[in-house]
C-alpha cells in the first residue's frame, strides 16, 4: 500500500488549509471554554457536569474533538513521513495510530451524544 | 584530493537557531499531545460520570505519575497554541525578518512556560 494513497484526497495546499481552519476553531473553543470556567471558580461537580449538559457547549465539543483529531492526523502523517523512511513500517505505525484515533473518537462520540445530567 | 567536508550531527553539540527550536518543539509538542491523548479522553468522560467518579478522576490527575504527563501536556498545549500562532503571523508576511524571528521565537518559548506555571498555580 502506498502512503501516499493515503494522503490523496487532500492535496498540500488543502492540508494547509485544513490545519489553519481546524486550528482557529479549536483556538476560539478553548479560550471560550477556558473562560466559562474561570468565572466558576471553585469548579463543582454540578456546575461542570450541567456545563457540559448544554447543547451547544456538548455539540462544539464534539466538532472540537473531530476537528483535533483531523488536525493531528495531518501532523502525523507529515511526522512519520519524515522520521520513518521505510514504507511498510511507516504505514503500520500509521495505521496503528489511525485505529487509535477512531476509537477515542467513536468512544468520545457515543459518550457525548448520550450524555446528559439529570 | 577532495576537501573533507566537516559535519556535526551530534544532536548534543549542535546549536539550533531559536526559531528552529520552536520549530521542532511545536513539533514535538503536537506529538506529545497526540499521544497522551486517550489519557484526557478517558479522564475527560470519567469526569462527567458521577460526583464520585468526578472526584477521583481530578485526585487522580493530581497524583504523582499522572501529575507529570498532565503539565507536561499542558505545557504541549500552551507551546503548540503559541508557535502556532506565530506561524500563522509568519504566514500572513508579518515577522519574516531575521531579527524579528528571533525575538518572535525568544517570545514563544518564554511565554509558553510563563503560561504553564501560570495555568500549574491557578489549578
């Protein structure tokens, strides 16, 4: 299997694209949130947990968390195409951590979408 | 006679030009975040569980072995938001100069561990 192929459907000037997109929402939700969470400072169960209840805030982590994870896996494949010159153990290792991603990714989709406090 | 070309690719006596250091350390930053990852998704949904369960993952994140991982990747987060800003500046054709560059990197590395003993102090 070729790398490459891999790579194909997002050429380099849209893997750019996607890195400063993905990135600058990631930026706002993580100012955002970090400043809902400042002003309840002693940082409750109920107060996190209902937080996290609210629609948008459930919804926009969601995309954060799949924006990450399309984020990181473009740095990856540039990391291991880098650092890793042989091609069979380059896709395992990239397939390896491909498998990973889905699975914190399915994991975290599944809790959220189900997820409500009462 | 060809001239001998002289090379140091001893990585413990090669000096990095500044904004190559924060070149590789958002690098390495990003990795390190990817790769501690599955530890905050899990720390993440335990958190919203229960009460209990809410108590103990926070106990847990400030005990001694996970303590290190967690401001190690509070530090990768703060590092990889901060050069990666100055990347989009870089960019957008602010700051290409030499000089600039390097005080523009000198500012990254400081203001990403300013920002981690801040962020270790407020929690």
């Amino acid at each position: 299997m070729n790398v490459r192929s891999l790579k194909s459907p997002f050429g380099g000037m849209t893997q750019w694209l996607y890195q400063r997109f993905t990135a600058l929402f990631m930026t706002t939700y993580m100012i955002s949130l970090a400043l809902i969470l400042t002003t309840y400072r002693p940082l409750t169960f109920d107060v996190w947990a209902s937080l996290f209840d609210h629609w948008a805030i459930k919804y926009a982590t969601l995309v954060f968390f799949i924006l990450m994870f399309f984020h990181a896996w473009i740095g990856i494949l540039h990391i291991t195409e880098d650092y890793i010159k042989v091609i069979a153990v380059r896709t395992t290792i990239n397939a390896f951590l491909f498998i990973t991603m889905v699975v914190e990714l399915i994991y975290l989709t599944y809790f959220l979408i189900g997820y409500s406090y009462d | 006679m060809p001239k001998k070309i002289t090379k140091n690719l001893n990585l413990f006596t090669i000096r990095l030009p500044l904004p190559a250091l924060v070149s590789i350390l958002h690098r390495m930053s990003g990795a390190v975040l990817f790769i501690f990852m599955p530890f905050l998704v899990v720390a993440f949904c335990n958190s919203l569980t229960s009460a209990s369960f809410y108590e103990r993952t926070i106990s847990q994140l400030f005990s001694f072995p996970f303590v290190l991982i967690f401001y190690f990747m509070v530090w990768g987060l703060i590092h990889h938001l901060i050069a990666g800003f100055r990347h989009l500046l870089l960019d957008m054709q602010i700051g290409n100069d030499l000089i600039v560059a390097r005080l523009s990197s000198k500012s990254v590395l400081v203001s990403s561990i300013v920002g981690t003993l801040l962020v270790i102090y407020l929690l």
